[in-house]
C-alpha cells in the first residue's frame, strides 16, 4: 500500500506523504501550452487531456498521489444550475437560486457516470497511466456548491447565502438535501471509475460561525458522509475558520484538512475524535525564498514530530505566480526532512 494510503488510515510510514492541491494549473509552462488551445471547460471535459494534466503534473513534482483535472462546479450542469466560466472573472451562474421555485427546479437525483462520464473516463484513463501513485477524485461540498448557485458567482460576503440560509430553514434544508444526494452518486461514481480516495472541498464554509456550521452545514455533511459507500478514505477539506474545525471532524470523514491559520499539531490534538489530518504550509512560501519555505516546512514537520496519519499539503491551493522548481524543492524536502524525523522517533 502506498504511503499516502497508509496515511490516511493513520499507519506508519517511512516518509510524510505530500500532495499539493491545485497542482495542475497556470504555474506550468505545460498546462498553459493546453490551456492556449482548448477553454477551461473544455479541458475539463476533454477526457484525454484531463487525464493528462493530471499524470503530467503528479510525475513532475514527484508527489505521493494525484487528483483528478476537473471542477467543482461540473455537478451543477446536471443538477439543472446552468453556468459559465467568464475570461478574468471566473465562474457564473447564469439563473442564481433564491426563491423556492428555484429549489424545486434542482434535479432530486442524477445518475453522475452517464451525466458527467468525461470525469469517469478521465479518471479510468489516468488510472491505466498513473500506476504508481493513488489517484483522487473530488467534490465540491454541498455548503460551498449552494453558495456558488445562491451568490451567483463569487463572493465577499454570502449575503445572499446567509439571507435564504438563515431566512428560510425548510428552503435551505431542501437545497442542501439535493445537493447531498447528487455529490454523493458523483463521488461513488468516481470510486466506481477507479478513484482510491476522495477529497471534499468545502472551501467557503469559513465565512459561517460555528454555531451556524453545527445547525445548518453539520447534518447534511453528516448525511453525505453516510451516503458514501466507505471503500475509499475520504478527505474532509475546509478553509477560512479554525472553530469549525471540531465541528467537521465530528460531521465525518477518514481525513481532516485544515489551513494554515492554524497550528497543525495542537489543532489536530484537540479534535473530537482520532482523525488523521492533511495541511497545511501557507501557499505564499512558495513565492518566498527557497530557505523562509523550507524552514517554515521544517517547523510543521518538527511540530507533528512523525506522529502517524500526517499528510503534508498546502493550506489551500497553489497560485499561478509560483514555480515549478519551488515546488519540486518543496516535496523534496518533505520526504528527506519528515524521513530523517520519523527514524528518529522510531
């Protein structure tokens, strides 16, 4: 078994697994050869290519798993929540929800490998490439896809969110329901087309308090976690506010990923429940000095101490304005520096 696999069910390893979300993208002369040719949409929907920025950037940084090329907005088009991708401004829902004719005009039910098979082909494509590393699949978690389709884009604020959310409870409970079921049939499907491992990105979530997260976020999520058929770990990812972090971990999931607001280890010694948990260096080392990034890996490599079930990532995703050779240094010292520790303490 690899050792990212044996992370993520808290087993020892020889070396701390590292993986960087984000990682096929604008930082790469590669990638943007692709993208001058063909839309983001699709690149996402062109099987063949998504397969190969996936393979291309996983051996290129020499990372211990790889995430399949997609979007996190794809399950909208088949939830019936039209969108588009504007040049600069990214993603736009073309007819936002707000009212509940709007909800009803969700699909209750999907059946994610016809509707979105390019992400299956792409991930039974990658799979027969990329044998010697695990292959990722993911989704957006139904908080975040919910304030995409309310907000009608990005957002600042989520007022709209919050309006209807706090608003109109039976509303946002009959949205959420739908959008648990649908990310629940595309994650399975994934685990079907040959994904060993999911991740769930709920990246928006820190704009809500706690107690917000635990009355409306908390159940659903509890009910996706429920719905999914437990043959893959599962990657619980939030980012933006470090007191719900106690609240996800109880909602579910094999593995808790956090950001760099936090200190890793006593975040996760404080958590409800044994959980191995992936972070969570600040993306902007990597436009530091090769030495302030590296020492700054060192401290949270030190800080864990090679305590099992660590998975080394970015607090979020990589930005466009790094460069590769950083981020080859960076997993290369991941590997060497966490070796040297776990020998140590073992």
């Amino acid at each position: 078994m690899s050792r990212f696999l044996r992370a993520c069910r808290g087993e020892a390893v020889d070396a701390t697994p590292i993986w960087l979300m984000r990682r096929a993208g604008r930082y790469q002369a590669e990638y943007r050869a692709i993208r001058s040719k063909v839309s983001f949409v699709e690149l996402c929907m062109r099987p063949d290519l998504a397969s190969e920025v996936t393979v291309m950037a996983a051996r290129q940084l020499g990372v211990d798993a790889a995430i399949i090329f997609a979007d996190i907005l794809l399950i909208l088009g088949p939830l019936g929540v039209p969108f588009t991708f504007e040049k600069g401004d990214g993603p736009k829902i073309l007819k936002p929800i707000r009212s509940a004719v709007d909800v009803d005009a969700v699909a209750e039910h999907i059946d994610a490998a016809v509707e979105l098979h390019y992400v299956m082909e792409a991930i039974r494509r990658t799979r027969a490439e990329l044998t010697e590393v695990p292959l990722i699949g993911f989704a957006g978690a139904p908080f975040t896809l919910a304030s995409y389709a309310i907000e009608g884009g990005g957002s600042k604020s989520y007022y709209e969110t919050k309006k209807l959310m706090f608003g109109d409870k039976g509303l946002w409970d009959s949205l959420m329901q739908r959008l648990v079921r649908g990310t629940a049939a595309y994650l399975n499907a994934q685990v079907d087309a040959g994904a060993e491992a999911l991740q769930i990105f709920d990246s928006w979530v820190g704009c809500l308090s706690a107690d917000a997260y635990r009355t409306h976020v908390q159940p659903h999520m509890e009910t996706l976690f429920a719905s999914l058929d437990g043959r893959v770990p599962v990657i619980h990812f939030g980012t933006g506010n470090p007191a719900i972090y106690p609240a996800m971990c109880r909602a579910g999931g094999d593995v808790l990923g956090v950001d760099w607001r936090v200190d890793l280890r006593a975040t996760w010694d404080s958590l409800p429940r044994p959980v191995p948990v992936m972070g969570n260096l600040d993306p902007g080392f990597l436009l530091a000095p090769e030495s302030a990034m590296l020492a700054e890996a060192g401290r949270i490599l030190r800080d864990v101490n090679g305590k099992p079930g660590h998975i080394f990532n970015l607090g979020h995703g990589i930005m466009p304005e790094a460069q590769v050779p950083q981020v080859q240094a960076l997993v290369r010292y991941v590997h060497e520096a966490s070796a040297a520790i776990i020998d140590k303490v073992s």
